[in-house]
C-alpha cells in the first residue's frame, strides 16, 4: 500500500473509532437522563421549585450539579438533587451537562 493510501485509512479508522466514541457517550447521557424526566420533563423545561433546566449553559449545568453532588450548592430543595448526583460520577455529570445543554 501507497504511504498516503495508508496515511488516508489510518485517518479514517481514527475519525470513525471518535464518532463512535462520541455516540456512545451521547447515549449514555441519554440513559441517565431517563432518571430526571419525571421532574424536569423530557426537553428539561418542567420547572421545579422555580428552576428550569432548559437554555442553561453547560458550564452552568456542570457548576450546579457538581455543587449539588459535593453539597456546595442547591437551594431549599437541594436534599432531593444531592441524592440524584450523588451515585453519579464526575464524568457522568459532566455528559450529562452536554446532553441536557443541547435541550
Ligand atoms: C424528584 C425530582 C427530581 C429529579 C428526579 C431530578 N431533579 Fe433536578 N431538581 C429538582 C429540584 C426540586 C431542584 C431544585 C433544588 C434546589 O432547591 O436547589 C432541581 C434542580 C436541578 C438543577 C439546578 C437548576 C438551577 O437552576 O440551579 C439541575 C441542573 C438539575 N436539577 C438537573 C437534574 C438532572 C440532570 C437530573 C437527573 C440525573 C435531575 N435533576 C433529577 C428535582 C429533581
């Protein structure tokens, strides 16, 4: 095989392997998410104690439920979030940030 030809399928073994990463990731969020849907609503736009999800910044969205996870953050309802994150992982948080962002 030609370098480049070689050069070539190599690049789109590497393309192909990040897509499928970056799928597995979305789905995974997506399965997570399952678990808010009652209260924030399938879209995130079911307001609950005033907060609405949807049109939040994924920095936002991470900042706030790290904080409820390590118990830094929340208002008079936090007991109920600080239970969701805390079986959560870091990672899982934050793809989820990235899914709910893209509501
Ligand atoms: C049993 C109902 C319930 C479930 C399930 C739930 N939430 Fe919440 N969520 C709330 C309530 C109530 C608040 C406001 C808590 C407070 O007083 O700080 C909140 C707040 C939040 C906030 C902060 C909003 C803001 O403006 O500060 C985010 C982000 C959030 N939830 C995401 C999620 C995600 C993601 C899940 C699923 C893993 C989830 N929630 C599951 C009820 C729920």
């Amino acid at each position: 095989m030609k370098p480049i030809l070689l050069a070539l399928s190599l690049t789109l073994l590497l393309v192909a392997g990040f897509a499928a990463h970056a799928s597995q990731a979305d789905s995974e969020a997506a399965q997570l998410y399952v678990r808010c849907k009652g209260c924030h609503g399938a879209d995130g736009s079911k307001p609950q104690d005033g907060h609405v999800i949807q049109g939040m910044s994924v920095e936002k969205l991470e900042e706030t439920m790290l904080g409820y996870k390590n118990g830094t953050y929340g208002g008079p309802k936090k007991a109920i979030m600080m239970s969701q994150m805390g079986r959560l992982s870091e990672t899982q948080i934050k793809s989820l940030a990235e899914y709910v962002a893209g509501f």
